[in-house]
C-alpha cells in the first residue's frame, strides 16, 4: 500500500488483460449509469420530456387537435411532428429515457437486493468502545447482577434484532457484556420492494400496450346488437402490436333501451342503458344476461370490460318512392353540440329494384338527406336550434338531394356528410330544403315522398380488454406499501455495556452504559432514545441508583447532545 | 327530481368562505407585523438558543432555570404572533365549515369543481401548517405559507368560484370522494413543504448577509429547521399524493376504460410525483443535499399548483369539470 517510488518505478502497475481493456469502458459507463447522481438527471430529464405531452395536442388524446394544430402552425408544425412531439409518450426520445431510468434502477438495486440479503444474516456490529461519544448516550448504577440486567434488556428490546457479547478484544473489562441492537430492516426491504414494484409496474403496462385491444361500436338502442367476433364487427378497433385480432373474447351484446335524466337546465344527472350479453361458452349455450351500463359503472365479464362511452339520436326517415316501394333507415347523427344535442348527419337510399328500368338510371335517382336534428326543437323563423338535450320535441331541418349519393363509387363515404365533390360536380342535385316534425312528409317533384318518423336514441360501448391491468394495480399497491414503509421505518443502533462495578463478590452493584445511533431519520432520535433509555433502566428488577456512574477510563468529555 | 341544492346552506357556506379568508387575511397581517417587530438575533444568541432548544422542549425563550420570574415579558410582536396564532385556527375552522356547508347544501360529497377542489387543498395546507408550525420558533413560517394559501382562496372564491349543484355523471363515483379527498389533502401538504423550501432558499441566499433584506430573513428558523420541515412534509406528501394517482387510476379504468391515458391532467399529476421522487433522491445524493435539493422542492411545489388548476385553464381534457373551457 505504501510502495515507496523506486519500487513502484520498477514494478510497473499490472497490465490489465486485453479482456479487461475491452471490459473497462463498458464497466464505466454502466457505473455511471447507475450511480445515484444519474439517476436523479434521469428522473428530471422524464419530468421535463413529460411536460410537452400536457401542454401540445397529442394523437392519442385527440388527433383532430393535432391536425388543427399543423394547419394553424405550417411551418414549426411538420417539424415538431418530425420530432415527435404530437406522440410524446411513445417518441424515441422518451422512451431513451424511462428505458435508461430503469436500466439505472435494476442496476442500483440489484446489488443492493445482495447487501440487503447479507445484511439479514449478520450480526449486530459489536459495540464501540466508548459508548458516551455517540450522539446520545447515558450511564447509570443498578443494583441487580450483571445476567439479570442483560437479560431484562434483551426482554425489553423485543422486535430488536440483538446480539450479547461478553468480553471480547475491545472490551475495557474482561467481564463486561455488550448487547447490540438493530432495527430498522425493513426499511430497506420497503425501499426494495417500492423499486422492484416500478419495474413490474412498467413491465405489466408494456405487457398491456401489446396484448390490449379496444373497439368501439354504435348500436340503435332498440335492441340492436352485434358479436365481438372480430375486429371488423366494431365501427374503431385500437390493438397492441401482438393482437391479430383473430383470438378476440368471443362476446354478443345487445342495447335493448337507453335513459338519460336530465335537470331542468339541461345538465345531464346520469346515463344508463340496459343491455343483455352472451360472454364465452354462453354463445354456443344460448344463454343471454341481463345487465346494466351506467357511468362509471362497466360490465365486466370475461376479463372485459364494456363500458357506455357515448350516446345520441338516431333519426328515421322513410322514402316512398314514385312506384310506391318504400325504404326506411335509422342511422345515427353526430352531436355537435354538447349542452343540446343538436346533432348532425346523413342519411343515403338506393331505389329499390323495380322502380328504375336499369341501374345507370337507378343511381341518378339515389336520395341523400343532410342536416341538422333536434331533440327538442326551437325554431327562430326556419332556422332549427335544440333547447334542449332530451328528446322533448324533436324535428329536423334537412337539405334533401337527388342523384348519385356516391354509394356506389367504392369510395369509402362518411356517415355523417356528404361527399362536397359530387354535388359540386352536379351529379348530387339538391332538391329542397325542409324543416320536418315527426309524421311529417316532403314530396319532390318527381313524386318522391320524404317523411321524418322520429328518432331513436344510440349508445356507443366500448369493449376493452387488457390483460395485465390487474398486476398493473397489483404493482401500483406494492409500491405504495413499500414506499410507506421505506419512508415512516427507521434504522437505528443500540448499544449496551454492563460492567460490574466492583471487584469484591459482595456488593452487587453493575455499571450500565447506554449509546444509540440513528442511521435515518436523526430528528426525534434524542427523545425517541431518552424514552428507550427510561424504558430499559426503570424497570423493576434491574434496581436502578441515583449514583453517577463513574468515569470510564480514556472516557472523553460527552458530546453537546445534537438539536432534534 | 327536487334534489337541488339548498339556497340558504349554499349561502351559509358561501359566507363562511370568504369571512375565512378574511380572518385569513387579517392573520396574515398579525403574522408580519410579529415577524417585523421581532428582532433578528445576533448570531451568538442565535447559536446558544439552538443549544438550548436541543435540551428543552423546543420553547426558544425558555428559562434556563425553572420558575415564573425568569420568564422574559412577551414583546408586542410576540402578543400579534399569538393573536394571529389563534386567528389562524378561526379562519381554518372557517374555511371547513364552508366545505362541510356546502356538502349539505348540494346533498353530495363537496369535491365536485375546481372552487371545492382548491378550497379543500388550501383547507389542507393550512390544518397540515397548523399541525408541523406549531411552535412560536416555526411561527414566522406562517408569512410564506399563507402566501400561497391566500392567493389560491382569492382565485378560488371569484375566478373559479361557481355556485353549489349537482355533478355530471361522470363524477358520481364511489371514488370521488377517496380520489380527490387525497389528491387535495397531498396537495395542502406539499404547499407546506413548499413554502419551508422557499424560506429555505432565501435564507441559505441572503439570510447570512447584513444587509436590511438578510437581517430580516435571519427572523426565520435556521435553515437545518426549514430543510427538516420540507423534508419531513414531503416524505407524508408524497405515498399520499401517489396513492392519490394509484385511486384516480382506478377510477378512471371504471369511468374512461383505461387506467392511464396521459390526460393533461394525469400527465402533469406524472411529472409532480417525478418532480418529488427526484426530491427525495437528491436528499441522498451527496452534493445534492442542501439548496439543489431545495431547489428541487420547489419545482415539485410549482408542477403541483400547475396540476392544482392551472392546466385547467391552458388545456382542456378529461379532468375538465370545472365549466372554465
């Protein structure tokens, strides 16, 4: 250790193995990435990338707002979405650094998992030799035997973890005893347990990202039903990447009614729908359920979940055409207004076969009817407003058109407007425009009749299924206990020292000194151990004295106690 | 449905409300006339008052022999501070009986807007600041806290203020109460620790200095005190507010059909508990200990009142009930 110069001139240090060489740079890096100091940049570099997530519209959450976002902001918009910042939460640069963060975890706590298992099977560290240097001590004179005031002691410091020494190479005295006293274990066990618990949190919610699924899907509340057989059977489908969408929980569910209350100013009081449901083997059973949906309150079945996420109106309208046939469609109309449910969409009717000679001429008299509902209507001159969102009085004021509806084009069309090309190439005409109250009928003036027969309320359920949720929750919970426990338990050290006070066999008089140490939390160890200390000496078979203790040898002056 | 609410508790409350912060107001003032009047200690005093503050019982003018006529006549200052000691547990009781008013009146659990959120959080901060200030050494805390605390009752009783109703169904929820009862009461606490750091900074910054501004920020407990109380605060605060996540969480996987979705409001809650996490790491890193570790505190202090309301106003999102976008 202390080689003088010449020595070590002449004994080069040992070279390190090529292996070594390799080694030592990667060992570096990965005792820099899991030292403390890197995982607090860490911490903060995850708290600053999360910010742009709250504050920037997110594709996730919104992604009619990232796009109004990029057409407001075109030339930072497309550079920002370059970057990421439009997906923060599944960007490459956030992902570094939770990626990092908890390789920096398991790299700090795996050794500490080693410690903590060595650290449970050690002793006690044996007694300093002057136990009135630690920060808290005391010295008193008892009157009972050296065994029994051992003895009591190790009876009073129950849920301590003590050891009882005698004598010893640092004992002053060869009869003295020492006790140690440790506590505080579990501290560390829930300072593991809370780390270990976010790494199986992450991992139960990466597990989730991948094998998770969820489908929305627009039923009329009038018994309409569909079977959650595949995703092509719901109106969205958002999948984990490991979802085929082939072993799908086999489901049918059907909406039989839909009630929402409302208040007098239109605020909403609850929603709930009832439905029935066939989950698993009940399909090939026959079996259907009765269940209830409300806010707040999913079906669960099955490890799925079906919640009602949304609902609105579902106007009718029948067409007579000329020869007479008749078609009749009920489709669902977006709310676009929230407080009143004034609600807008489209509705298109192919001619039935027979009343067109061929199919050229059948698609130029196509109906498509566009326009506005209202549940309860409130008409200023002929302009429709809703006053109100349950359905009190409900009409509509539609733009009725004929021609090519564009139903058949191949084109996908939207379900709630009309495609604006087809009327701006005149093959789409309109025809009228009306305002209809239920019974109500328009008659074109080819003979077509147009009659509005009501409205029927939809409900918009979701069907979610994540199979990791539970341990998710499971990891949640552990983590907080560990964290509780890691936070509120504290270490502490206990020494004791009983030295027979004289050398003659008659007298019975017993030399105690107490010191303790506080490795946690130092505020309120000074009465915490004053209390421990009373604890200990006053009780009853020990005989404590009022005579000083006398000084030990080599025993310096007592520490100023510390501030609590 | 004749459930609405009651008119005249809704008043009642309403009135507890403001006389509170009123009382809260005049506290304060109590509160800084005590800390102006009370004379900076010289750092030799200073030194042997904390030697004697180790031994007894934390009273920092305590005698150092017993009996009454050791005891020094309590200055003017000292009368205030006491005065506004005792108004301070008015204006908290003020403040809870409004709440509790207002749960009556509107027949439902009072945490159903951002007013009865704020005005619970606040209600917090100040029964947790009544709890860990108690001793006249930490009194001269109180100006820092009520800072904060005054300015978040002011916005709530007019910005964010709306009148007792019932809530929409999303918020009719057997976790309502749990979920944010918590999330408010972590948040009161952490405005605790907040304030401490503050004082903190100030008084590790200028608080040695002889100058006008450092003589009067040695008036405040030495700063291993404040450091103590953040840290002592935070370490309730922090399972507590994460707890308050882990519920919402919950809550959300039975209201929206995900447990997490990074709603503005989920994802700032997010960045507070990292922001603490960090805290609490940096208390035991080695050469983060003192004002980094301050500094931190008061990062988290400053993410938990964006969570508190503002990133209502900037952002709309799930947590949007409070009528304000």
């Amino acid at each position: 250790m202390t080689a003088s110069p010449q020595l070590r001139a002449s004994s080069p240090v040992p070279k390190q193995s090529v292996l070594g060489r390799i080694w030592a740079p990667f060992r570096n890096a990965w005792r820099g990435l899991t030292s403390m100091r890197t995982a607090l940049i860490l911490l903060f570099l995850l708290a600053i990338a999360a910010i742009p997530g709250a504050l920037i519209p997110q594709r996730s959450l919104n992604s009619q707002k990232v796009d109004q976002y990029l057409a407001d902001h075109p030339t930072v918009g497309p550079w920002m979405d370059r970057a990421e910042l439009f997906d923060v939460f599944g960007s490459f640069w956030f992902t570094a650094i939770y990626v990092l963060l908890f390789v920096s975890l398991i790299g700090c706590i795996a050794p500490r998992i080693v410690e903590f298992a060595q650290a449970l099977r050690a002793q006690p560290v044996t007694a300093p030799r002057n136990l009135a240097r630690l920060p808290h001590s005391r010295s008193a004179v008892v009157t009972a035997d050296p065994e029994v005031v051992v003895g009591a002691f190790e009876q009073e410091l129950r849920g301590w973890r003590t050891v009882t020494r005698t004598g010893g190479p640092r004992a002053r005295d060869e009869r003295e005893r020492t006790v140690s006293a440790e506590k505080g274990y579990l501290r560390e066990l829930g300072n593991l347990v809370f780390h270990i618990s976010l790494v199986g949190l992450l991992a139960a919610i990466a597990i989730g990202k991948l094998t998770s699924y969820e489908g929305n899907r627009i039923l009329i509340a009038d018994g309409d039903s569909f079977c959650s057989t595949s995703p092509a059977a719901f109106d969205s489908f958002r999948a984990g990447n490991i979802v085929d969408g082939t072993e799908l929980h086999p489901m049918c569910l059907q909406v039989d009614d839909f009630t929402a209350d409302y208040r007098d100013n239109g605020q909403a009081d609850m929603f709930r729908s009832n439905i029935r449901y066939q989950s698993g083997s009940d399909i090939e059973a026959g079996i259907w359920r009765d269940a209830q949906l409300e806010v707040n309150k999913p079906l669960r079945t099955g490890g799925d979940r079906v919640y009602l996420q949304g609902h609105g109106y579902a106007p009718t309208f029948t067409v007579i055409f000329p020869d007479g046939q008749e078609r009749s469609e009920t489709i669902q109309w977006a709310p676009t207004e929230q407080m009143t449910f004034l609600s807008s969409g489209v509705m298109r009717f192919d001619p039935p076969g027979g009343t067109y000679p061929d199919s050229d001429d059948r698609r130029k008299h196509q109906i498509a009817i566009e326009g506005l509902f209202a549940p309860t209507a409130q008409m200023s001159g002929t302009l429709l407003a809703s006053a109100f969102p349950a359905m009190r009085d409900p009409a509509v004021a539609v733009d009725i058109y004929r021609g090519d509806a564009g139903l058949d084009t191949g084109k996908p069309q939207s379900i709630f407007e009309l495609d604006q090309s087809l009327i701006n190439q005149g093959r789409l005409v309109k025809q009228t425009r009306v305002n209809l109250y239920p019974g109500e009928s328009t008659t074109l003036d080819d003979g077509t009749q147009i009659r509005f027969d009501g409205a029927v309320d939809f409900v918009n359920l979701q069907v979610s299924h994540d199979p990791a949720q539970g341990w998710a929750l499971v990891f949640a919970l552990s983590a907080l206990v560990g964290l509780v426990v890691s936070l509120t338990v504290k270490r502490r050290r206990v020494w004791i020292r009983v030295t027979p006070l004289d050398t003659d066999t008659t007298s019975r008089r017993t030399v105690v000194e107490l010191g303790g140490l506080a490795r946690t939390d130092q505020a309120g160890w000074g009465d915490e151990f004053d209390r421990l200390a009373d604890r200990l000496l006053r009780q009853p078979e020990i005989g404590l004295t009022d005579e000083q203790a006398p000084a030990a040898p080599g025993r310096g002056a007592p520490r100023p106690q510390e501030a609590r | 449905m004749n459930t609405d609410a009651n008119e005249s508790l809704l008043r009642y409350s309403d009135w507890a409300f403001r006389s509170g912060f009123a009382v809260l107001a005049f506290a304060f003032v109590l509160l800084i006339i005590e800390y102006a009047a009370s004379r900076a200690k010289s750092p030799a005093v200073q030194r042997n008052s904390v030697l004697v503050t180790a031994g007894g019982s934390g009273d920092a003018a305590g005698p150092a022999t017993p009996g009454r006529s050791t005891r020094p006549e309590r200055t003017l200052g000292e009368r205030f501070g006491n005065m506004g000691r005792s108004v301070l547990f008015v204006a908290t009781a003020a403040l809870l009986v409004s709440i509790v008013l207002r749960g009556f009146a509107t027949h439902r659990f009072p945490l159903g807007n951002m007013y009865e959120f704020v005005a619970m959080a606040c209600a917090a901060a100040l029964v947790s600041g009544l709890a860990v200030l108690n001793r006249p050494a930490y009194r001269s805390l109180w100006v820092f806290l009520l800072v904060p605390v005054l300015i978040l009752e002011f916005l709530a009783g007019t910005v964010l203020y709306v009148s007792g109703g019932p809530v929409v169904p999303a918020l009719k929820s057997f976790w309502l109460p749990i979920h944010v009862t918590i999330v408010s009461i972590g948040s009161g606490i952490l405005m605790v620790a907040g304030a401490a750091s503050v004082a903190y900074l100030l008084r590790m910054a200028v608080g040695d200095r002889d100058t006008r501004l450092g003589r009067t920020l040695a008036r405040l407990p030495d700063a291993q005190t404040l450091d103590r109380i953040a840290y002592r605060t935070t370490i309730v605060a922090f399972p507590l507010f994460g707890a308050g996540i882990v519920l919402g969480a919950i809550w959300a996987e039975a209201a929206w059909g995900r447990f997490w979705g990074w709603d503005p409001k989920e994802t700032v809650s997010f960045i507070t508990w990292v922001v603490y996490a960090a805290y609490l790491h940096a208390r035991a890193t080695s050469g983060w200990q003192s004002t980094r570790a301050a500094w931190i505190n008061v990062a988290g202090f400053v993410a938990m009142v964006t969570n508190l309301f503002i990133i209502n106003f900037m952002v709309s999102g799930l947590h949007s009930y409070a009528g304000l976008n």
